[in-house]
C-alpha cells in the first residue's frame, strides 16, 4: 500500500490528466460506433503510446479500455448493436427501454452501473489482490473447463423460447471457433483446401455480421420490427431514481462481485460476468419476469459486472503476465512496448505499476460518469437520424470493422454471410448472443477440455471426479440449463410434472415481481 | 412466415450440415481413434457435431404444440433488393476499392429506403464517405480496402 500515494501523484500529473481525459473521449466514441469497439480502440491507441513516458501510456490505455466497454454499451442501448461482446446482454433490457421511449433513463443506468461496477472492482482488488490471485492461480484447466460450461449454460438459460434453439446456436458458435488451426496440434480443419479459411473464422466479423447486417436487414425487410416502437427520447441523460437503485441494491453487489470474480480468473472476459450475472439475475433477481421487457434490474446485471471485470482482468494481466481476454492481452503489448514485462517479476522491479493501474482506473471510472453525463444527449441524437442513412451507415461501419480487424477481404464476405444467418436467425427466433459467446469461448473450451483429458490420462470423466470445483460447477451448469425448463409457466416438463402434482402449474413463487 | 416454417428449415440445413461435416471430420485426416483421444484435432468438433445432428433432429421432428405458433410478415422484395444491394456493395469494394463503391452504395441505399429529398442522400453519401475515410485512414490509420482493379 505504500505505492499508493505516489501513484496517485503519478496519474494527477497534467500529461497523465490529459491522457485520462482525451483516452475516456475516444474510447467512449470508439466504443459507441457500431462495429468497431473495445479491441479496436485499444489496438488503434497503440502507437500513440510510443512516444509517451511510462504513467500516461498505462493511464490512456487503460481510460481507453474502460470507456471503450462502456461506449459499446451506449449502442446496445440505442440501437440494439453492442460494440462488444460484454455488452451483448445490454440489448436484452436496455433496447426494449429505448422501444418505450426511456433512452435517456436507460443510459443512466448503464453509465452510473458501469461507474459502480468499474469503481467496485478497484476497491475490492486494492484490499483483496493477493488472494484473489491466489484463488485464480488454483484454477486448473478442469476447473477452467467446468467454468465455461457454466458461463456457456448461463447464457443459454437466458434465451427466452428454447433451450434447443439456445444450444443449437451455442454449438454454431464452438464449432465456428474450431475452423482453421488447431491450437493443440497444429493441423489443419474444415479448411476445403481453401487458403483464407486455415486462419479461421473472424470472432469480429462474425460480430459485424449477425449483430449489425442481420439486424439491418432486419429491421428493413421486417415492417413489425420498427412499425411504430422505436420512439426518440427527448431528454439526454437521466440520473435513475435512489429509490429504484435501493430497490435492486442486492443485485448491484452481486454484479460487483461477480465481474471482479470473473474478471480475475485468467482467460475470462466481461461476455463471461454479464451473462453469468444476467443469468444469476433471471434466477432470484426482485423484477426477474420483468427481464428482457427493459427492467432496469437486467441492465444493472450486466453493466456493473461487465465492468467490474477490468479491474480484475488487471490481477492475472499485471501480476501473472496472463491476460484475461484479448483486449488485456493488447494491453500487454502496450506495457511491452514501454519495455515493462508483466508478470511476477514486474512486482518486484515495478511494483508501482500496479497501483498506477488501479489509481488510472479509479479516475477513469469518475470520467465516464462525468463524460456519459454530459455527451448523452449527443448518443440519444443517434435516434433521431433517419433511418434509412443510419442503416446505409451501419452497414459501411460493418465492412470496415469486419476487414479492419485482419486487413482481409475475406472476412468481409464472412461477415455478409453471418449478416444472412443473423437474419435467419431472428426469423426463426434463435438467440444470436450464444453463438458470438460461443465463439469467444470456444478456443478455451477446446483446449481446457483436451488438456483435462490428457492431464487424467485419457479418462474422460476422470477429470471431473477428481476436481471437487469442477463437480459444483458442472451442477451449476446443469442447473442453469433445467432452470428455463422449470421457470416457464407453460414449459411441457412443468406441465408434465404438474400433471403429476410434483410442481404447481402456473405459480412462479413467493418471490414474483412486486409489479404484478 | 410462421416461425416453426423456419425452425424446420433450420432443423433441415443444420441436419445436412452437421452430417456432411461429420463425414467430413470422419475422413483420415483427423484419425479419430479411441487410442489418441483428447488429443485428437477431430475429437471436439465431432463432440459437437453430434449434439448438432441430436437437436437438428428434434427441431425437425417435434410436435407442432411444442414449436413456435408465432408468425412474421417479412417483405421479401425489400428484404432481397437490399440484400442484392448489400452484397453488391461487398463485392465492389474488393474490386474497385472503398471510397468509390461507399460514394454510390450511401448515395444510393437510402434513396431506395425511402429517403428524401434525393440531393440530401447525394450529400449524405459523399460527406459520410469522405468522413469515414479521413477517420480511419488518416486519424486511425487503417489501411481501408484499395480493390483488386485499381491495385
């Protein structure tokens, strides 16, 4: 704790100030433009960072990823696309606020949730660090592996209509990730002998497709989709009621702890907590039936969460030299380009950094408050363009963040084709989200599931009986895929069950929305 | 369209799919074998595979009761016209570059969504487009596609 104090002088310095500042504005703006985000933003802040001293370039980038996570939030809101990934679950509450016409309440819930949820984390981490990182370290590949499932069941709980459709999509997105490169091995799979396809499928592109063109197309192709819900909110910004905050406070801490829980675990990311949270949410949360019908509950889930993971993304990134996703691994290269290693080493060489980055973040966290704030009635003025220029826009924001990403024109043309199946999808009523987050995981999901095998010499269940952590949380995982099954009113099992008088028809419990 | 239409649509492509893939993942290629697994590049993607033929299945063959009884009105003309647009604008990209096919694709698209006046979508296309160029070619530093006839 005594790097503290002179952290704090290092990031109140003016260049460091500016560096906050400036990184928050365009990391913000970045993060709001459909198609591009948090990864693009960071990357691109890049070589800025060449010609800086130490404190600033941590300070910009780390403002950079902060209020990049919260800018893709801002589209999810407004226009149901989420610049990332961690702001998918955002859609699910926050665009059915806008539909009703409550943009600029929905947005202070996002902005004063993300500013808890980021703040939250740094607090927790300043006192707990040490031994959170020492919980992560006792993560084994089984336990990693177990804790995908978790995420990847959580997030199929949360799909409305069907768990079928749900899963349908999330295997659409594990086998997306196993095209190209095995990471194991080297060969080569579903490549058809066709050169592009052995880099494998673009996660960006894929993001660009399903989340901007097939909703787009959507939305044109689809008169009921717009006819007459979208409405322009009139106000920019609107700090929620203390009463409503009090009112979901158990699910505010729970989303703090939580993305700082996730967010600490190496190989994790925001997607992970936000849904997990969501998920947790939809399970005991106060308005848990009002959730993907804009309860401000479900945004409270996943925007404290989502950001409460970068605080902790900083543990394993800082203290480990592991990153916890791919935007703390281009954060990494910004360190590296300073010609600071992270890792364990860096605690003793530059134990200052670390509290750099958590004084840096603190900060960044007020300025998004401030800057959300102030710029939210420029984002609601996103609604009022016309349509018709703001899809053409949309999709011209698409290509390039599909070909930006790898500078391939391929990816281009995946992106098209993910377009096509994203507006299938939502034709039939498939969940898109699994399939993205499936993708995302879906390397880790391989790689811990075959090193569990191999680690328990070949034994597929070995691993499981061995790993008392894995055990909870495969149950969890399984729980959470029954849980949609048992929780629909109408659900066959809950009918068959009923029919049997195991579980009542229709009731929900005590515990039912106060709003009924 | 009535939604279940789609979801058996669905279940046919993912069943033809999924089976193909994994003749495909079956070849001598990926040697699955019971001796190496784990280890095997087959191995997971055969797992999924599976469980992609498994709900292919019931998507195919559940009862009516059991599939979504809600219906869309899709606008297929609209809905293929700017798709044929879209996919268009794709490929003239890669052959002409980016300025020149985003000029005619944001000056054209919103005139046949319905935007008026048509001088506005002309103005719209060429600021937006000289925008995005300024932004991420000279601001961000993107090198935006140049296309394969212009080199």
């Amino acid at each position: 704790m005594e790097h503290l104090l002179p952290a704090l002088q290092d990031v109140l310095s003016p260049v460091s100030l500016v560096a906050l500042v400036g990184g928050v504005f365009y990391g913000v703006l970045v993060g709001a433009m459909p198609g591009l985000g948090s990864v693009i933003a960071v990357t691109l802040v890049l070589p800025i960072t060449y010609s800086m001293e130490l404190v600033p370039s941590v300070v910009l980038v780390l403002a950079v990823y902060a209020s990049s996570i919260y800018g893709g939030s801002i589209t999810a809101v407004l226009i149901n696309t989420p610049g990332t990934p961690n702001s998918a679950a955002t859609c699910l509450d926050g665009y059915p606020m806008t539909q009703r016409g409550e943009a600029h309440l929905a947005l202070g819930w996002v902005t004063v949730s993300s500013a808890i949820g980021g703040m939250f984390s740094i607090f927790v981490l300043l006192i707990a660090a040490e031994p959170l990182a020492s919980i992560a370290l006792s993560f084994g590949t089984p336990e990693t592996f177990a804790l995908i499932c978790l995420a990847m069941a959580s997030i199929i709980s949360v799909t409305r209509d069907s768990v079928v459709k749900g899963l349908a999509s999330a295997v659409l997105g594990l086998f997306l990730a196993t095209i190209g490169l095995d990471p194991m091995t080297g060969d080569m799979r579903f490549d058809f002998g066709y050169f592009p396809l052995t880099a494998g499928i673009n996660l960006i592109a894929v993001l660009m497709g399903v989340f901007a063109i097939g909703e787009v197309l959507y939305q044109f192709a689809v008169p009921e989709a717009t006819n007459g819900k979208l409405q322009v909110a009139s106000g920019g910004f609107r700090f929620p009621p203390l009463k409503m905050w009090l009112e979901r406070k158990i699910t505010l801490i729970k989303a703090c702890l939580i993305g700082s829980f996730v967010g600490i675990l190496p190989g994790t990311g925001g997607a992970m907590a936000a849904f997990i949270t969501y998920a947790e949410t939809r399970r005991a949360g106060k308005f848990r039936d009002n959730l993907g019908k804009g309860e401000p509950e479900g945004l409270i889930a996943t925007e404290a969460s989502n950001n409460a993971v970068t605080g902790g993304a900083l543990v394993p990134t800082l203290a480990l030299g592991i990153p916890g996703d791919v935007i703390t691994a281009v954060m990494m290269s910004a360190l590296l380009i300073q010609g600071v290693t992270p890792g364990v080493r860096m605690l003793t060489d530059n134990p200052e950094i670390l509290y750099v980055a958590f004084v840096a973040l603190g900060f960044a966290n007020i300025a998004i408050l401030v800057v959300g704030a102030m710029t939210s009635r420029l984002w609601t003025r996103v609604l009022t363009v016309p349509r018709p220029l703001l899809y053409s826009l949309i999709i011209a924001f698409a290509l390039i963040g599909a070909y930006g990403a790898r500078q391939n024109l391929f990816d281009m043309y995946v992106a098209l084709l993910a377009g096509g199946i994203g507006f299938l999808m939502r034709l039939g009523k498939f969940p898109t989200v699994p399939l993205v987050i499936g993708m995302v995981l879906g390397p880790m999901f391989e790689t811990t599931l075959r090193q569990s095998i191999i680690l328990n010499h070949g034994g597929f269940l070995n691993f499981i009986v061995e790993h008392p952590v894995a055990d909870i949380l495969i149950i969890l995982a399984i729980g959470f895929m029954l849980l949609p099954i048992f929780q629909s009113p109408n659900g066959r099992l809950r009918q068959i069950l009923a029919k049997l008088n195991f579980v009542g028809a229709k009731s929900r419990g005590p515990s039912s929305n106060s709003s009924e | 369209m009535n939604v279940s239409t789609v979801e058996r649509i669905s279940g046919g492509i993912l069943l033809v799919a999924s089976a193909l893939l994994l003749i495909e993942v079956s070849g001598p290629q990926y040697a699955v074998s019971a001796a190496d697994e784990g280890v095997n590049p087959g191995f997971i993607p055969k797992i999924l595979l599976f469980i992609w033929l498994l709900l292919a299945l019931i998507l195919l063959l559940r009862p009516r009761g059991l599939s979504s009884s809600s219906s869309v009105q899709v606008n297929w003309l609209k809905c293929s016209v700017f798709l044929g647009m879209t996919i268009a604008f794709f490929i003239a990209v890669s052959l002409i570059g980016f300025v020149p096919a985003t000029v005619v694709f944001l000056c054209f698209c919103p005139i046949f969504m319905g935007f008026r006046p048509y001088w506005g979508s002309l103005v719209f296309g060429l600021v937006s487009t000289t925008a995005l160029w300024v932004i991420f070619e000279k601001f961000f530093r993107l090198v935006l596609p140049t296309g394969q006839l212009l080199g």
